[in-house]
C-alpha cells in the first residue's frame, strides 16, 4: 500500500474515534463519572474499612503487658472483641498531646457506655508516667474506666511497641519541647486485633489517623483538616461489623 493510501486510513480512523469517543470522554467528565468509576473504583467512603497489610499479610496489634492508671495489668487480651484507638503520649507533654487526649475524650464521650469500644493510650515517659501519676491525668481528662487505660511500663518495650509494632514515631530528643518526640497519630484497631483503615481514591490504606488536630477548629496551623469525625465514623463502623 502506497503511503498516500496509509494517509487516508489513518486520518480516517482519527476522525472516527474523534466522532464516536472523545464525546463519551467529555460526557463522563462533566457527569464526574471518571472520578467515580475509574482508579480501582475505591472511595474514602468506602462502607468497609481496609486493612494494612505487611509482605501480604494482614498487621496485627503485637502482644503487649502493661500496668493501667489503677495498677491493673493490662494486655492486648483484654480488648480482643472491642474495637479501640491506639496512641502514645506523656503526660508531661507540652505541645500535641493535651489536644490528643482533649480529642480522645471527645471520642469516648460519643460512645459513652458502649462496652465493645475501648482505648489504649500508651506513656513513652514510663519513668515518670507512674500509675499513680496516670491516675492524677486520668482525673484532670475525666477519662473513664474501664474502657480507657492510660499505660506505662518498661521504657524499651515501649519505644519498641511504637516504632516497630504500630510505626507511630516516638523519640528521646533533648532539644525539643518536653524532651520528647511523637508523632501524635491514632491507630485503630478491630475487634480480632487487626489495624484497620480508610482506603483512598487509589486503592491505598490511608493507614493513621491525626490526633492532633482540634475537631471544633476544622483545621490545625499548619492548615490541615481535622480527622476526628472521620474516626468516629470508622469506629463506628468497625463496631457495626
């Protein structure tokens, strides 16, 4: 076939689908079927959470033993069958974790007396975060027994249990505020102690909730949308399941 001949059928082919498909492209756009059908067909508001996964296994919480603010020992037992926020804190704390635990409240009060939801608020200064130090934070916060165990143990087994079992970064760092460093997010955890999550448009676990940001603000300084909302529906959500 000559190369005029070639001309002429590719123009012909551009011409049909200029006709028959670049108008379906511009209807999808504009009805924003695109947005929801394309891109795994996955929204953040997905009915049922993600989980996170490692080397295609399903992460689960590790085996922890702690002493609770009433010198109770606490394990990763005792909330098998509720559905609970994981996050660490000190209570020394001058900077995030007064609004953490501010936020934390806010989400036991709105599941006030339901016995299959719980939290566990791990102490990354257990040396100074004793029970009885616990107990005098856990009265100033009204934070409630038995759903919330504030917890503290051996240091080590701590910063292990953060930065290896939930990779929620804590560090000792003299130079900054309170000498510690954390990253002030929530995990959430199953009734079975798997960690669960809101997947995002692309398929992916959005993995951590920010703790850290005040809900009645709607947003924090550096501009970033509060979050809390978004846990309370996907607790909500768990315990439904």
């Amino acid at each position: 076939m000559n190369k005029k001949y070639t001309y002429v059928w590719v123009s012909l082919i551009v011409l049909i689908f200029g006709i028959i498909v670049i108008p379906r492209i511009v209807k999808r756009l504009s009805s924003n079927t695109v947005v929801e059908n394309d891109r795994l067909n996955v929204s953040v508001h997905n009915e049922r959470l993600g989980y996170i996964l490692v080397d295609g296994k399903k992460r689960k919480v590790p085996s922890f033993e702690f002493l609770n603010q009433d010198s109770i020992v606490v394990s990763n037992k005792d909330y098998l069958g509720k559905v609970y926020v994981v996050d660490f804190f000190f209570t020394r704390c001058p900077s995030i974790c007064p609004v953490m635990t501010t936020n934390l409240v806010d989400v036991q009060r709105y599941f006030k007396g339901n016995e299959h939801f719980g939290i566990a608020s791990f102490s990354i200064t257990p040396e100074f975060d004793t029970p009885q130090v616990l107990r005098t934070y856990a009265d100033k916060y009204k934070i409630q027994k038995p759903g919330w165990n504030l917890l503290t143990g051996d240091k080590d087994v701590v910063y292990r249990l953060a930065n290896a079992g939930f990779n929620i970064f804590a560090a000792e760092m003299p130079d900054v505020p309170g000498g510690f460093e954390h990253s002030g997010l929530f995990a959430l955890v199953d009734k079975e102690g798997y960690l669960r999550s809101r997947i995002d448009q692309f398929g992916n676990p959005i993995v951590y909730y920010r703790g850290a940001i005040l809900e009645e603000k709607g947003v924090n300084d550096h501009g970033e949308t509060e979050e809390i909302g978004i846990l309370k529906s996907d607790i909500q959500k768990l315990l439904n399941e």
